[in-house]
C-alpha cells in the first residue's frame, strides 16, 4: 500500500516517470513508463532490476546491440482482427522496420555467450520471427517503402499506361505552351503547373479566354490563372481513371497481405510488445546512465543500507548552478529501524528523508538507484509519507489536523513490513502537546516495529530516541564558524538546532537574541550547548579511531610484504642451492671423463713414475681450475642479487617515515652511538656476521651472506669493519648453488600490473614488489595499468619509479593501447 494518494508528487517519483517517458520512442514504451507500479515480489523485483542493468552495460559497451527504429505497430495492428479490414501501406512499413528490429535484437542475444545478459536473452525466448512475412513484404514494398510496380502484373500494367498517358500529356502540354508564348498569351518565363491533380498552364487574366479549356485555380491576385487545355481534359481524365484502377489494385494486394497475416497476429502482436517492452528498459537504461544509477543488492526481509545515495533531482538542480551535492549513507535494520533526525532549519532533513522515500519506490518499481552498488536495499509492503502542509479549506482541516489525520491512518494501517516517513514530526500545534503526542505515536510505530525517518525539532523526541529500543537518533552536522549547514548526516548522537546562532547571522539586534536565550533559560542553551558538544566529541573520537585503522592498516601491509620477501629469499636460496647441484654434477662429469682419459693415458706409458707425477699434477690443476671456475661464477651471480635486493632495501628505508629509522637514545648510549643502516653486526654468542639493510622500532633487517632476516636489536653486536672482512674472508662462503633457478617464476610472471581503484599508497607497496620480480625474472619490459583519474596516482608512482636503478625508461602506452592510462618501463 502506497499513502498518501499524492505520494508519487510528494517524493518526486512523478518527475522520474516524466523524464524516462521522454526517453522512449515508441508509444507503448511511454504507456510502460506511466504505468510501471510498485513490487513486493522479489523474484519480479530482480529480473526487473537485472534487466535494466544488463541493458545499461550493453549500451555502454556493446556497438553491435540494434539502439534505432524502435516503432510501435501495436495499434494498427488491432485493427487486423476485423474481417475486411486492411493494413496501410505506410503502416506495412511500420510494421516491417518493427519486425526488423525485433529480428535483429534476437540476433544479439543468440550470438551472445549463455551466461552474459540472461535476463534480457530471456526476454527474447518467446519471441517468433517467420521468415515467411519478410519475404511477402519484400514482394509487396521496395526499399522507399512503395508498393513495387511488380507486385502484380494487373499492376504493372496500369503503371505503364499512366506513365504513357502522362508522357503524352506533357508533350501535348508543352506544345501547347510554346504556341501560347508564341502567341503572347503566356508570359515567355511560365511553366507547366500541376494543380489538383491536373497539368495546367497558367496565362495572364486578360488572355484567359484565347486558350480554351478549363480554369482550375488562380494566384491570390487575380493576375493569373491556371486552365487546363481542352484538348488534354479527355486525356487527363483517362490518366485519372488509371489511377483509380492502380488504387483498387494496391488495396486488393494489401488485404491478400493481411488475410495471410491474419493467423500470425498474435505472435505479431508479442512482438509489438517486446518491442515496447525493450524500448522502455532501454528509456530505465540511459535514465540510470544519466543519474549514475547503480543496482543495489537485493535483500529478502525489512532493510535498508544507502551508501553515497543522491537524490537525482537535486543533483540535476545544483549541477546546473555548478555546486557538488552531499551524498547520504544510512542503515535502517530491526535492531535500530527508526531514525530520529534533527538539526538546524534547511539543513537537509528533509531532503534525507525524500532521498531514502524517492530511492526505496524507485528501487521497488524496477529503476536503478544513485547510490553506491555495495547498497543493500529490502523490500517494503507499504511506504506511508507525511509532509508537507496538507490544510484545506473545502474540508477544514487545518496543517496540524491534517497531520493527525495522516498519523490515524498510520497506526491503523503500520506493521513491521512498512517505512513510514514523516517530516517535522509533532509540529504545527502547542509545542507541549505536539510533542507529547509525537512521542506516543513514535512508541506506538516502534512498538509495532515499523521501518521510519522522521524529522523533528522537538528535545523530548530527542531524549526518548536515546533510550527508547530500535530507535536512533541522527544529526545533521552544521559549521559553528561559518555559521551554514554542512547538509551531512551523523547517526548516533541528536542534532541542535542552532536557533540563535542562526537568528544572528540573518542579523536579528544582538540584544533581541540574548533576550530569547534568557526566556529560553539556561537549562535549554546547555542543552544545545551540550548536543554540540557531545557532536564534537564524536566526530573527534571517529576521526582518532579512522587515523588508528589506517595506521594498522599500514602496518599489516608492511609485515605482510617483508613476510613475503623473506619467504621469497628462502625460496631463492633453496632455488640457488638446486641449481647449483644441477651445475655441479655436469662439472663433475665432465671431470670424471677427464680423469679417466688422463688413467688411460697412465695404462697406455706403462705407468712411467715421471709420467704418472705429470698426469696427476694435470688432474689436480684441473680440479683445482674448475672449483675456481665454478665458486668465481656461483659467487658473481649471488653476490649481484643480494645487491639489487639491498639496493631496494635501501631505497624503501629512505621513504620511511624518519621516527621508523631511528632509535630513541637512553642515557647509557651517549658513547654508544645505536645501529644503524649499513653497520656490520654479529649475532652475540655466535660467528655469524651481516651487514643492516633496514630498521624499525622492533626489528632490523640483517643480510647474512645471501639470507635476509629480521633480527631483535638486543640479540647484535657491532663489530669493525676489519672484523667483518677477518671474518668473511677466514671462513669463505661455500656456495652450492650457482644461480637462482628461475624458470617456473618466469613462466607464472606477468608483466602486467593493474593498480586502479587502490590507494596510493598500496599501489607503491604493490609496485615494489611487481618491480623486484620483474628484476628477478629478468623482464625486459613491465606495464602498469593506473587509469587516468586526476594523474595523482600516475605522478606518485613515476616519482618512486625514477628513484629504482636498472629502469632505462618511464613513458606512457600508445594511443590506441590506453595512453595516459598505462605507463611503459623498461629495464636497461
């Protein structure tokens, strides 16, 4: 049930019909747009929604989708069903560009894969095209949309004998015409007129009786006037007879075409309807596309939860004066299903209150809502509004009986299933009584756990929201320094109404103001005193807790990526030490061959003593050559990708924040001067040795020989710099691995990254590492897809891009493969 009867006026829904009317083409689509009504049934609901979003994707995506000649042929075509009647020529081809149209939606959605647009391809499974009615259109019209010369030989026939029959008129005409120029009867500039029909010559009033003949017509003169020769009156009337025969013949055609259209007008008629019914979805499709309307997700049940939801006529209304306008998130559920909204006089109370009525009927009537898509929206069985001033003189009512009226019909009518809107709540009366009775009618409605917004001004309405269950209070917030409202809502906390302060700012005499806060009393400034306060603290207390999650936030993502590194390291060692195994067997091979060359060549002199010292020393020279060889080649390779991992160590150290790469001195450090990035260290009881690669306030990042860690300070010690060379080189790294193995990470490494939609900074911590991986890999060439946007995110990314060495260039994609969207890096 929808109350009041005015209600569509009320919200503005009445003004959303108006405009998608306006955007269809066909008469039965405007019907559709005048007639769509208000659903309860979710299954209805969501093919409707689903619908129109699907066709909003089409139109935005889709070039091949049919978007013209939408006609409606379903007016003529009841006609048909009359025994006798006939279809029109022009409306033959009404009715072809519609069954065209319609064959070519079909086509669409039959080309299209099973799972894309099924609800619209579900649309088009009832629909019948025959082939059989394409082909006697094609007979009867020509491409012009005349019925052919060739339809019939009866017609051909007589077409030719008017084209004869005209052509000997015309000669007759002008041999006429020229004795007459010849004569001076006719001005030497005339021509051959056609009036009613009929060829005629138009000559001077003075001479119109030296031409015999009959007059058809004169100019608004007098001067002239039009006969038709005598001598060509028989020949017209035979031309005039012809067409009449060449009009009998047309008609006789049309109604054989429509006696065999006859048995097939039903299924003609369904595509009339579909027809009608596409061209409305499509009229919902570009509204939604114009208001960036979205489908909100569907919930079974009593529920509403707007996110960034805008009322459609007042964006269109302030985009005009070039102003933004303010979005609305609220949550109505049956825990807290009322919301008590108040704050100060125009700041937008009651425009929250429309947006959530206008959006809720929207959404139920099948049109997509300006809102986020994350908005979830239930489904009501009624939606009840009262606002406005209702009085009336013919049924004396006065505004507040009007009121009340409304107010009786709500607690017949209100159940758990209904959203009641109600705007200024308890007003219009002695406030002490219209409060206590608004606040009897607010019980009763939670009570019966109805779904509501209401607007109010009154305190005790505040005060019963705190406590009263499934009832929440709401604020709109308003700037105390500028004095003007901030049009933003603030659930939890009542608003003040700022009465003073705003009887100030129009200009009201200072003394008049302070005369109103004495009568008022202090008890009722520090109230509002209070409100404002308690608004304050709020917002302060979000605000601190907004800062913390970020800053958590922050630092999972940091813990994350250095977990990840270190699992990346571990990995790599594991890689390394394989391959190397791999590298060493084949030299050791190899060596084994040469030793048993070297044993053969030992038999083959006879085991000589000189000899055999001379074969011994070759193998222990080449054993010592290829251990050489292969720790010179295991060494360069690790060494140079522990370097390029320190590189970027480094650099992410410089972009810390300053606090995360210091340490608070104590009193016993003056002459202990802390760690810092590049000291050499030791892990205390032990011989291991690194160098820091990166600090924090807990941990600190050591590389020990090619392994990457995160050490406590207290478990390192500082050592020299010729401690660390004594003790690197006395005990030389024996690598068993000669490079990273890398070609299942090069065969699942993409270089390509989409960063759009996230924030800046997590698109950097993103971009670091999709930048190591490609050095690791050793890509050529990497792609960023950032968008275009503001550039905001594209600068900061190029700027941490220009500070990574081995990067020989930074541009951006060509035209025509997203542009200033996509930035191109290659590696030197």
């Amino acid at each position: 049930m929808i109350y009041p009867s005015n209600f569509e006026q009320k919200i503005g829904f009445d003004r959303i019909r108006e405009r998608t009317a306006s955007l269809c083409t066909t008469t039965l689509g405007c019907e559709k747009a005048h007639s769509a009504a208000f659903l309860t049934d979710i299954k209805e609901l969501e093919a409707l929604l689903s619908q129109t979003q699907e066709m909003r994707t089409i139109l935005l995506i889709e070039e091949n989708f049919p978007d013209t000649n939408y006609v409606d042929a379903s007016e003529f075509l009841k006609k048909l069903h009359i025994e006798g009647s006939y279809i029109e020529v022009h409306e033959l081809v009404i009715l072809k560009t519609a069954l065209d149209t319609a064959a070519a939606i079909v086509t669409f959605f039959k080309h299209c894969e099973e799972e894309i647009y099924p609800y619209l391809k579900a649309l088009t499974s009832q629909i019948v095209i025959y082939q059989a009615i394409f082909q006697r259109i094609d007979i009867l019209l020509n491409k012009h949309g005349m019925v052919r010369d060739n339809a019939s030989p009866e017609l051909q026939q007589l077409r030719r004998a008017i084209h004869e029959k005209q052509t000997q008129v015309t000669r007759r005409m002008m041999a006429i015409l020229k004795s007459a120029q010849t004569e001076g009867f006719v001005d030497v500039e005339a021509n051959v007129a056609i009036r009613e029909g009929r060829s005629v010559i138009p000559v001077s009033a003075v001479n119109k009786r030296k031409i015999k003949g009959l007059v058809y017509d004169e100019s608004a003169t007098g001067k002239t006037v039009f006969i038709e020769p005598m001598e060509v009156v028989e020949m017209n009337n035979e031309i005039r007879e012809l067409q009449y025969a060449e009009q009998r013949e047309i008609i006789r055609l049309l109604k054989a075409f429509t006696d065999f259209l006859r048995p097939y007008l039903e299924e003609i008629k369904a595509t009339a309807d579909f027809l009608g019914e596409m061209d409305f979805i499509r009229a919902k499709a570009r509204l939604a596309a114009s208001i960036m309307a979205t489908k909100p997700v569907l919930r079974s049940g009593t529920f509403i939860a707007l996110l960034e939801a805008r009322h459609p006529l007042l964006e269109q209304a302030l985009k005009k004066e070039g102003k933004p306008i303010v979005p609305l998130s609220l949550r109505l559920d049956t825990e807290k299903h009322i919301l008590l909204i108040s704050g100060p006089n125009a700041g937008g109370k009651s425009v929250c209150l429309k947006t959530v009525g206008l959006l809720q009927y929207m959404f139920q009537c099948g049109f997509l809502i300006p809102a986020s898509g994350d908005s979830e929206l239930g489904i009501f069985q009624n939606i009840f509004i009262d606002i406005g001033d209702e009085q009336s003189l013919e049924n004396d009512l006065s505004t507040y009986s009007s009121h009340l009226l409304n107010m009786k019909h709500f607690l017949r009518s209100a159940t758990a299933d209904t959203l009641a809107l109600i705007d200024e709540f308890g007003a219009g009366t002695e406030p002490a009584a219209g409060g206590a009775i608004a606040e009897a009618v607010l019980t009763q409605l939670a009570a019966r756990r109805t779904f509501g917004v209401i607007t109010t001004h009154y305190t005790n309405l505040k005060y019963y929201a705190t406590t009263a269950p499934g009832i929440i209070n709401g604020a709109m917030l308003f700037d105390v320094q500028q004095i003007q409202p901030l049009f933003r809502l603030e659930t939890g906390t009542p608003g003040s109404s700022f009465a003073f302060e705003l009887a100030r700012k129009i200009g009201l005499p200072e003394e008049v103001v302070k005369l109103a806060e004495a009568i008022a009393g202090d008890q009722y400034v520090n109230i509002e005193r209070n409100l404002r306060e308690i608004a304050r603290n709020k917002r302060y207390w979000e605000e601190k807790r907004s800062r913390i999650k970020q800053t958590d936030k922050h630092l999972e993502d940091i813990t994350n990526k250095y977990q990840g590194e270190l699992t990346e390291i571990q990995s790599l060692r594991k890689s390394i030490i394989k391959e190397a195994k791999e590298e060493a067997k084949c030299l050791l091979d190899e060596a084994n061959k040469r030793i048993e060359r070297t044993i053969f060549e030992i038999k083959e002199a006879q085991a000589e003593k000189e000899r055999t010292k001379s074969a011994r020393a070759q193998v222990e020279a080449m054993k010592k050559s290829l251990q050489d060889e292969n720790q010179a080649a295991i060494d360069k390779k690790i060494i140079h990708k522990i370097e390029q991992l320190k590189q970027r160590q480094e650099r992410r150290a410089q972009r810390q924040p300053k606090q995360a790469n210091s340490v608070v001195k104590q009193p016993s450090e003056v002459e202990n001067p802390p760690l810092a990035v590049g000291d050499k260290v030791r892990m205390k009881g032990q011989d291991v040795v690194g160098e820091i690669l990166l600090m924090s306030a807990k941990k600190i990042n050591v590389a020990f020989g090619s392994i990457i860690t995160s050490v406590s300070p207290d478990k390192l010690e500082r050592i020299s710099a010729n401690e660390f060379r004594k003790a690197t080189h006395s005990t030389p790294t024996v690598y068993t691995a000669a490079s990273v193995n890398l070609s299942e990470r090069k065969l699942h490494f993409k270089p390509t990254i989409d960063v759009r939609g996230q924030r800046v900074e997590e698109a950097i911590n993103n971009i670091n590492y999709f930048i190591d991986e490609a050095i690791m890999v050793g890509c050529s060439e990497v792609k960023i897809l950032h968008g275009k946007g503001t550039g905001t995110l594209k600068e900061e990314l190029r700027k941490i891009l220009r500070t990574i060495g081995g990067i020989k260039s930074i541009a951006d994609e060509h035209v025509e493969m997203g542009g200033a969207g996509i930035t191109v890096v290659i590696f030197e």
